[in-house]
C-alpha cells in the first residue's frame, strides 16, 4: 500500500500568515489522484482539495493544492482563525486508500 | 445538505462486540458507495470497509477482515458496522463516509464525512 508522510508534524502560525504542508508518498501516485481534508476538535472532516489541485464545492480559493508524482503541497494563502485545524493527506491512486498522519496548523 | 450521524459508540471489553450505526439525510442514499473509516490515538486516519449502494458487494481492511461486517439498510437511509472479537487495538474514532469510487485505480475519494463515534475497547 502507499504510505504518506506528513511535514511538519505541528506548524504553528498566526493569521494572515501563509501555511505551507507537504505530503510526500511512498511511490507514484496514479493520476495525481491526492486529496486533502480537514479536521477541527468535534467535526467532521472535511474535503478541501483533490485531484491535488482542484478544490472542492464552497472552499475558499485561500486554499491552492500543487505536485505531482510523489511530493504534494497544501497551501493556504492568509490564515483565518477558522483555519486552525488538524491536515491529512488522502491517496486514491491506489488500494487500499491510505492517509497521511496529519499536520496540525496552530496558531502562534 | 448532506449530513451523516454516527451512533453505538461506546466502552467494551475485549473479545466483546459492538455494532455502529450511520444514518444519512440529503443524499440518495441507495445510490451512494459508503464507508467506514477510523482514527485511533495518536495515529493517523485508517479505511475499515466500504459498501456498494445495493450492499451486495463489499470490502474490508486487512485489520478487521473476518471481524467486522458492514451492512445498509436503503429503507432506512442507515449504514451499520458490526464489529466482533474486538481488541485494544480497535480503540478509535469511527467516521461513516460517503466516497467516490474510481475504478481506474479500485479506490475511493472520501468527499462527505459523519462526525464520529468513539469506541474504546478495554483489556
């Protein structure tokens, strides 16, 4: 199964401030096929980003995906205070779907 | 909308069996591929199975494989998880999901998430 690894494992920031996550796969990750959710305390996830760059129905373009192959990015432009959360990685290139262990955006 | 609500959760011994539940509004539910997923602590984010709409094809993680069952009732707009022979390790959040499927890859895209239901298995 591909693994993901997530960078940094905590990122602590203030608002306004760009954030910048990295996922990186254990091997090729067919069609790009990367997504990215978020997490706050007591919520359900939520679907921000898949096919690696393309964001889902009402997010806020603040939020970009990017990368191909192996090495993804979340990038959020100007940090809101909504946007303090825990990050996860999510492949669907490949069986079983796997995540990545998550960053958590902080704030500072 | 579409919201998916999860219930059962609770503390069981191990060995012992539990049954999980999600019902879903907004959605078509009988034309939808649904999940379960999990979060144990301090790791990440974990498949447990996954349903097709009709229910008569089903699949599982290596984890739980010959342990969990999951199921639907279409009448009800309810997925379920039947989880038997628990053990420590099963101690987690347990997330419904509806996904996409992509049969290019036999994987699923996880587009809506229920909020979750602990389960604490005690040894």
């Amino acid at each position: 199964e591909i693994v993901l690894t997530q960078s940094p494992g905590t990122l602590s920031l203030s608002p306004g401030e760009r954030a910048t996550l990295s996922c990186r796969a254990s091997q090729s990750v067919r069609n790009n096929y990367l997504a990215w959710h978020q997490q706050k305390p007591g919520q359900a996830p939520r679907l921000l980003i898949h096919g690696a760059s393309s964001r889902a129905t009402g997010i806020p373009d603040r939020f970009s995906g990017s990368g191909s192959g192996t090495d993804f990015t979340l990038t959020i432009s100007r940090l809101e205070p909504e946007d303090f959360a825990v990050y996860y990685c999510q492949q669907y290139g490949g069986s079983p779907p796997t995540f990545g262990q998550g960053t958590r955006l902080e704030i500072k | 909308e579409v919201q998916l609500s999860e219930s059962g959760g609770d503390l069981v011994q191990s060995g012992g069996s539990l049954r999980l539940s999600c019902a879903a509004s907004g959605l078509t539910f009988s034309k939808c591929l649904m999940t379960w997923v999990r979060l144990a602590p301090g790791k990440g984010l974990e498949w447990v199975s996954g349903i097709s709409g009709s229910g008569d094809s089903t699949s599982y993680g290596d984890s739980v494989k010959g342990r969990f069952t999951i199921a639907r009732d279409n009448s009800k707009n309810t997925l379920y998880l039947q989880m038997n022979s628990l053990r420590a390790e099963d101690t987690a959040v347990y997330f419904c999901a509806k996904v996409q499927y992509y049969s290019d890859s036999n994987s699923y895209l996880f587009d809506y998430w229920g909020q979750g239901t602990l389960v604490t298995v005690s040894s």
